[in-house]
C-alpha cells in the first residue's frame, strides 16, 4: 500500500449515485482530483465501490481509492452506521455480504411503499432487487415529492419517512454484527457519525465487538461536539478518522474544501498499514 504522511489529504466518507449521492463513482472521482484530495473512499450505503480500489492519475493528479462502504444497523432500537476500510483488494465473500444487504434495502422500500399506499411510488428497481444498487429513505422522498405527495424532501421526511413514523422498516442487522462481519472479513472499522449521546452510551458495546475508530472530524461538528466525540474516543483506545460526506445535491462544486490530514489521523493510517501487512 503506498504511504501516507502527515500532509496527505483526506477525505473518507463519499456517496454516488450508487446509493443516495448525486453523481457516479467516475465523476465523484474527478471531483476528487479537482479538490486537491489525496486519498479518498467512496462509502455507499452496504455497497462496496464499482471501480477498482487503488492508486490512479485522473486529469494529471495523483488520487488513491481506498475499498471501504457504510454498513447499517440496528443497537437498542435505533440505527447506526458502519464505515468499513479496506487496505487490500476488498474480499468478494464482502461484496457478497453488501449485495444482501442491498437486498434487503429493497425489500424495505417495497414495504414502506405498501404501507404508504400512494398512488405513483415506483417498485425497487430491478437492479436494487439484484443487490447492486442500494436504496434509501432519500429515494422513497424523492418519488413522494415526485407524484405530488410532499411538497419537499424535508416535508417527505417530516410527513413519512422519520423513524418516528414507523413506516420504513428497520434493518434486521444488529450494529454489533456488522462490526464483527466487517473485521471477520478484514475490514477496518470507524463508528460514522456518532450522536454524542449515543457515543457516551454505546461506544463500550461496540468496542467490546472489535470497533476500532469514531469518526470524529466532519465539517458540520462544532468545537466543542468535536471535543467531546473525541474523549470518548480516547478513553476507549479508538482511533480518530473523519471525512464530509458529501453526497452532492446541495454542494456539487466543493469536494476537498473539507480534508482530514494524515496528522490528524495517524492511528487510522498505522491501522491500514497494519491491515495491509498482514
């Protein structure tokens, strides 16, 4: 695996239009590059990247593709996220896993569609029901507002789709067995956007089931939010690793004015360097 230093560029947490992000794995790429990023990871939702993970030249700079994905899950009736990296070629037994739960992402949308009852809801996808395609509740929104039921993204999530609803219907996998799944296969582990009241209440339970870091730098956490995920983090021997997760829809043109520096994240570089030797 090529060595990352202190000044290398990050930025570890990015959607296509595979899951819930504006545009395709090629173009979110070039953005990258554009960006001035070093070494990013495209995490779609319980997807692995379709291109192939690695260094690459795009447009005449230099950007590393790291495999990684973002698995959810359930813990104590609500619904985690996983963000899994890969130093190595990612494992198809993973891939396999991801098309799963993909899988099952359509079964829900379907569900949810037949509780709602609404005329011009469109069925999952042939490709989604295959497993290589993930859907979200940011699909579902998106054709409400389209036949006319939500006058908005915000009005479908506040009307239908929150968790308080019910009507989408929650992942059968338990946070805990994602990690598990994720290091059984030789995946590096981050806890992605931690609430803090969660993160002072479950980061034990997950530590206990092999979690390794929390990502604790995002440009929407103040100083003081970022202060706190932090000491949790430490108190329980977790690494700190951070990225935008950018998904395009309201920020198309700003890929890399948020980057974590390698010197910020230097237990999750010695990780993957780790994971890369053995």
């Amino acid at each position: 695996m090529t060595t990352f230093g202190p000044q290398t560029r990050f930025d570890l947490h990015l959607h296509t239009d595979r899951s819930d992000g504006r545009f395709p794995p090629e173009d979110v790429l070039a953005r990258c590059a554009r960006g001035g990023l070093d070494v990013v990871a495209i995490t779609d939702h319980d997807l692995g990247p379709p291109v192939e993970p690695g260094p690459r030249v795009i447009e005449g700079r230099a950007l590393h593709l790291l495999g990684a994905a973002e698995i959810s899950g359930m813990h104590g009736g609500r619904e985690h996220h996983l963000l899994v990296y890969f130093a190595k070629p990612i494992p198809e037994a993973f891939h396999a896993f991801c098309a799963g739960q993909c899988r099952e992402r359509a079964a829900r949308y379907e569900r949810a569609v037949a509780r709602l009852g609404l005329a011009g809801l469109p069925p999952a996808s042939d490709e989604a029901r295959r497993g290589e395609r993930s859907l979200t509740r940011l699909h579902l929104a998106q054709h409400l507002v389209a036949a006319g039921h939500a006058a908005s993204l915000r009005d479908a999530f506040g009307r239908f789709l929150s968790e308080r609803h019910g009507i989408v219907p929650p992942f059968e996998l338990a946070f805990t067995e994602a990690i598990r799944i994720a290091r059984s296969h030789g995946g590096v582990t981050a806890w992605a956007h931690p609430p803090r009241e969660d993160a002072e209440a479950c980061t034990a339970d997950f530590v206990a089931a092999g979690l390794e870091g929390m990502e604790v730098l995002r440009p929407s956490l103040d100083s003081e939010e970022r202060r706190v995920l932090r000491k949790i983090a430490q108190r329980h021997g977790l690494w700190f690793t951070g990225g935008s997760d950018w998904h395009g829809w309201t920020d198309e043109h700003q890929l890399g004015l948020f980057r974590v520096m390698g010197r910020e994240i230097e237990g999750f570089v010695q990780r993957l360097g780790s994971a890369a030797a053995a």
